[in-house]
C-alpha cells in the first residue's frame, strides 16, 4: 500500500471524501457478486471484470475476501497491480488473521481499504457467532484499530444492520468510528428494508454520532434485492446522507442479487433533479460493461433488466413505435446512446403498425406507396400472428417483386 491517496495536499483520491455531492460507487462484482451462483471467475476473468470496471470509472473496487480463498487472494494481488485508478479493497471478517491477510493482499496497491465486517444482529451473534453485545462490540474496536494500524483507508460494515437493535446498531458505528473507521456501510444484509425505514436508519446514525460528520467518516449503503427494493432502498439511504454506495455490475449477488449499478447511475443522471448528487460513472460504458460481465459468467441479464436489458431501448407496439418516430421523448426518458447502447430497436411484431413498418422497410431500402403499404401491412400482420420474430429477411420475402425491383441504397444492414 504505497499511498494512502489521504496525503497533506489532498490527492485526487481524496476528493470523494470531501465533496459532499459527489457518491462514490464501490462494486462488489468481483466480492459479493461473485460469491453467487453461477457467477465464480477465474483470476484472468477477474482482471478482465476490473479493467472493465475501471473504464467505467467505479471509485472503489472489492476485489475479493482475501482469506476466502488462495484464488480470492490471488485475485486482489494480481487486481492491485493492474489496476490503478479505484481504490482496491479486500474483505476481511473481524479477525485479526483475516485482517493481516487482506492487507498482504493489498500490499501492491497503490490506494487500498481493508473492509471489516462483523454482524450486528442478535439473530447472527446468538446463532450464528454464538457471542454476545459486549464481544460484539470489544471486537469492533479492536478489528477496527488493527486494520487502521495496516491501512489508513478502513471501512466498517455492522453486517445485518436493518433487523439489529438500533440502539445497539449506534453503540457498534460509535466504536468503529471511535476506532478510526474511514467509512461505515450499513448492508440491508437480508433485503429486508424499505425505503422509507432505510432511509431513517441512516438519518438517525448520523445525528446520533456527530463523531460521523466532525470526522469526515462517509455513510454507505449496502442492499440485497430480496424484496426488489435494492435500488430503491440505496437511492434513500443517499436522501439521508449517505455518499457510498455498493453494487454490483447487473444486480448480481447472493440470492436476489445486491442493487444493480447502472439503475443506480442512470437514477441518479437522470433524475439529479431530484437526488442533486453527481458520481464518477461514465454512462456510456454501462452496457459494455454490463456485457463484458455478462460474457464471463453463466448468465446474462433479463431482457426487460432496466438500464442493460435487450428490451430496455426496443418498442413494439404500434402506438409507441409510431410516437417514437415523432419523437423519441414520447417513451425514452434516456437515450440509448447515453447508456452505450448503439440504438433504440423498433421490434416488428403483431403489435407494430404501418408507421414502424414503412420506416423498416425504408432503412431497408424500399420505398412504398400508401396503397403497397396497405398490402405489405396485411400480409406482415398475418405472419406476425405466426411467428414470434420478424426478421429482415421475413419482411423481405413478404414484398412482391415490383417492390423488390425497385430496391435502391439501404441506410440500414440486415438483422
Ligand atoms: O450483505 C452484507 O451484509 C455483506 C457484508 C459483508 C458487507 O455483503
Ligand atoms: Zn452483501
């Protein structure tokens, strides 16, 4: 760990930690998505998945859980090596072996974190960790001091927060904060939360310990999509101050996955209206990104994912695909452009009207009167109600040769 980035100057690292407007974005792709079903990577395909997420402009990137695994290990070293624009984190639980191993992990990096967690809920410390309170909370202090003393960037995470005591959920932030906590993540472990209740948790962590704002220490947000609220409940818990927030590339992670981070993104560019916030994301490397991920692990997003979904810039229906034509605004609140999608896709189907069929078939280089139309339609429709896909080729052979013939130069390739 050559430099912290929290030098007397104030580095360039640093300027996520005193612009009060700016959210930084942790992704966990390569921590708590990968830690899911069918999502496993190899080191190589980890780098890949991290020179991605750079490009992107993601502030911090969790590598791994160094004590995990060798591969997890491996990962982090080889990451902190190639990568220099994030700051490089490692996971560790509230022990002192696993915090040591995060920081040899992040021995090469030139900025890194070394985040600590331990549960703050008596469901987890009774059964899971079979400890009490007072443990709970000697051991924060102590986890939270050992890792300050190896890494000046320290992020703390009360795991389970929204179903803890909230009274105890205080003690622990206070202690960590007390310890030198850099930053305190409060994760909906459970996907539990709503919106509304996630939010106040936030509000009243941060009056209750005056610590958090006299020190600087950044409030971040952590969601598990349980209930579908991930992205909801993270843009609440920035309304109530906090300015981390952690997701993953495509919504993935344990169960339902942890809040996707380009819905957060484009959330948040295009309602800043309303959020008021500005983020280090560059938009136009979303669905590349989104497809690089998707291309190593075993799955690919829903077609009708918002943001990266096939379907997200594709219209079908007629009365949409005829307002579309008029002005794209009618029913796209971003453009596709603006998310790196090359463009918005008119799907013929049974439910498209002239409109989108004559502008197909002009791209495609055939020019047809009101009358043709009228003919073409007829016959589309009916195989429209038969097929489920429209390609070019069927809509080609759908036209009679007088029409054919009359072909001149195409403005758009074949699909
Ligand atoms: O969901 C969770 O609580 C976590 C923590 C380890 C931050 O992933
Ligand atoms: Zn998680």
């Amino acid at each position: 760990m050559r430099d912290t980035g929290r030098d007397a100057e104030g580095s360039q690292a640093d300027v996520y930690m005193t612009q009060t407007n700016h959210v930084v974005f942790f992704d966990t792709t390569l921590r708590d998505g990968e830690q899911s079903p069918g999502c496993s990577m190899t080191t190589q395909e980890k780098l890949t998945m991290a020179h991605a997420l750079e490009e992107l402009g993601v502030d911090i990137l969790e590598a791994g859980f160094a004590m995990a695994s060798e591969g997890d290990f491996a990962a982090i070293s080889t990451i902190t090596q190639a990568i220099r624009k994030p700051r490089i984190a490692s996971l560790a639980r509230a022990k002192s072996e696993d915090i040591e191993m995060a920081a040899r992990a992040l021995q090469f990096a030139d900025r890194a974190r070394i985040h600590v967690f331990l549960a703050s809920s008596d469901l987890h410390l009774e059964y899971k960790l079979k400890i009490g309170r007072q443990e709970a909370l000697d051991l924060t202090g102590e986890a939270v001091r050992l890792a300050r003393s190896l890494c000046d960037d320290v992020e703390f995470s009360p795991e389970d927060s929204t179903r803890s005591d909230r009274d105890f959920l205080v003690d622990m932030v206070r202690i960590a904060v007390e310890a030198g906590a850099t930053t305190i993540n409060m994760p909906d472990t459970v996907g539990y939360s709503t919106p509304e209740e996630y939010g106040r948790m936030f509000a009243e962590v941060r009056e209750r310990i005056p610590a958090i704002d006299e020190k600087g220490v950044i409030l971040s947000s952590h969601c598990h999509d349980d209930l579908g609220l991930a992205v909801a409940n993270s843009l609440a818990a920035i309304q109530n101050g906090a300015r981390q927030v952690e997701c993953t590339i495509n919504g993935i992670g344990e169960r339902a996955g942890n809040a996707a981070l380009e819905e957060i993104a484009a959330a948040l560019y295009v309602r800043r209206d309303h959020y008021g916030v500005d983020t280090s994301v560059q938009l136009d490397k979303l669905f590349p990104t989104s497809q690089v991920l998707g291309q190593i692990i075993t799955f690919r997003p829903s077609p009708n994912k918002a943001v990266v979904g096939d379907n997200a810039f594709a219209h079908e229906s007629g009365i949409h695909q005829h307002g579309m034509l008029a002005n794209p605004l009618c029913y796209e609140i971003m453009t596709p452009a603006l998310v790196g999608v090359a463009k918005t896709h008119l799907v013929l189907g049974k439910h498209s009207g002239r409109a989108a069929l004559r502008h197909r078939l002009e791209q495609l280089g055939f020019t047809v009167d009101r009358d043709e139309l009228q003919h073409v339609y007829y016959r589309f429709v009916a195989l429209a109600d038969r097929k489920k896909n429209i390609y070019d080729q069927d809509l080609i052979g759908l036209l009679p040769d007088e029409i054919r013939e009359r072909r001149h130069m195409p403005v758009a390739e074949l699909d």
